[in-house]
C-alpha cells in the first residue's frame, strides 16, 4: 500500500506541534532553574509557587481544545495552527524579558494553554487523510506529547547547565528544605527561552506548512468544473423544456 505524502507530511506536522504542546512536561526538570532566575528578583519565588501554572493552564485547556476543534472543522488547520502557534511565539518571546513571578505564570500557562486551541487541528486533518486508521494516526500524533520533554529536557540542560554542577544555595522554609542555583547557571535561563523561541519557531512553521486537508487545488477546480457541468446541464434541460411546450 503506497502511502499518501500529504497525509505522512500532515501527519509529521501534527507531532511536531504536539512536540511543544507536550513540553508542558519538562517543567519537572527546570524548576529549579526557573526558581533560580525568579528569585532573583523576587526572593518568595520558590518551585512550589511556580508550579501554580498547572491550574492556571488547566484552566484554558477546558475551553481552548473543544473551542479549537470547533475552528479547526470551520476554517482549516492552518487557521488553528496560526493562532496556537502564534501564542507560543508570542509568549516565549515576552518570557526572555520578564522578571515578574505573576507576569511568568501568565505566559508560561499561556505558552501550553492557549496554544491547544491547535491541538485537535493535526488529528482532525490526519483522520481526513486517513479515514481508515483514525486510531492508528491519533496514536502517532499524540506521541509527540511524549517526545517533548524526552527531547527538550536535555536541550534546556545544555544550554542551561552544560557542567552538570549542583544547586549552590540552601533555604529552609518550615521543615522544606529549598535548593538554588547562583547566577552563573540561573543567568542562561532567558538564553533557553532564546533557543526553544528558535526551534519551536521552526517547528510551528514546518506544521503550518504541512498541515494541510487532502484535498488539492485540482480536485477543488474539477469539483467546481463538475458542479458548473451540472448546472450547466440543468439549465440545457429547462431551455430544452420551456422549447418543446
């Protein structure tokens, strides 16, 4: 069986925004390298505070993934992709220059909340090009949730703390003992923004080129060259008609 190469490419497209989407996950382990930098300007920054986007994302993924599915079978894929890459973009772009622990939580809940409006955008579009293994390409795309962290999680330490060195500061906080990293390591934060604003960047843009519905531009004109037909036949009939009376 030869395989449809728009439908591979959409498929491909679609794991790799759920690549990012799924980067939620690599929050585990750069906490506290996110600790680390906050609480440089704001020493009640602990990971425990910061773990408070879940819910703020969780809230938006309520809305935006049935409201994303909704667009997605209205105006295409790529308009869906658009605005959920666009959030990413966006976000990651204005977390290189915050400093504010509310103003972090806003756009890094937003970075993988918002941005689910597109996440039934690559199963829908993979379910039109493979109508028969719906299952099977769900299953590929949302893979790529996995992937992320696995993948990510040892790009933010390379860049972030490519010595492998330990926490350096100690705070004790009721019976909690809360671990830092001085500025030589927690100064490269705004720096990982810079490289996955990169990647993701290129990954958004890849998607948005191919996720695309199976249908092409020929098949659309000889859709409407056929309807034009029918009509066309239509009205040859009534001519016919109103001629013979």
């Amino acid at each position: 069986m030869t395989l449809p190469t728009k439908g591979v490419l959409a498929l491909a497209g679609g794991v790799a925004f759920h690549i990012i989407l799924g980067c939620l996950y690599m929050y585990g382990g750069i906490s506290i390298y996110l600790a680390s930098y906050y609480r440089q300007f704001d020493s009640s920054v602990t990971t425990r505070f910061l773990i408070t986007f879940l819910p703020l994302r969780g809230l938006m993924v309520i809305f935006c993934i049935p409201y994303g599915g909704h667009l997605t079978r209205q105006y295409g894929p790529r308009f869906t992709t658009l605005i959920g890459g666009g959030v990413v973009i966006v976000c990651l772009f204005a977390l290189i220059f915050v400093t504010n622990k509310y103003l972090f939580l806003l756009f890094y809940s937003s970075t993988f909340g918002i941005s689910t409006l597109n996440f039934m955008a690559p199963i829908i579009c993979s379910w039109k090009h493979f109508p028969s293994n719906r299952g099977t390409v769900s299953g590929i795309v949302i893979a790529g949730f996995a992937l992320g962290p696995l993948i990510f999680n040892f790009v933010n330490k390379i860049v972030v703390n490519p010595l492998g060195l330990p926490p350096t500061i100690s705070e004790k906080h009721g019976d909690i003992t809360d671990h830092f990293y001085g500025p030589e390591v927690a100064n490269n934060v705004p720096t990982m923004y810079v490289i996955l604003l990169i990647i993701w960047g290129a990954m958004i843009v890849f998607t948005y080129f191919t996720l695309r519905d199976p249908q092409t531009i020929g098949e659309a004109l000889y859709q409407s060259m056929d309807t034009f037909s029918k009509d066309e036949n239509i009205h040859d009939s009534i001519v016919m008609s109103r001629t013979l009376s």
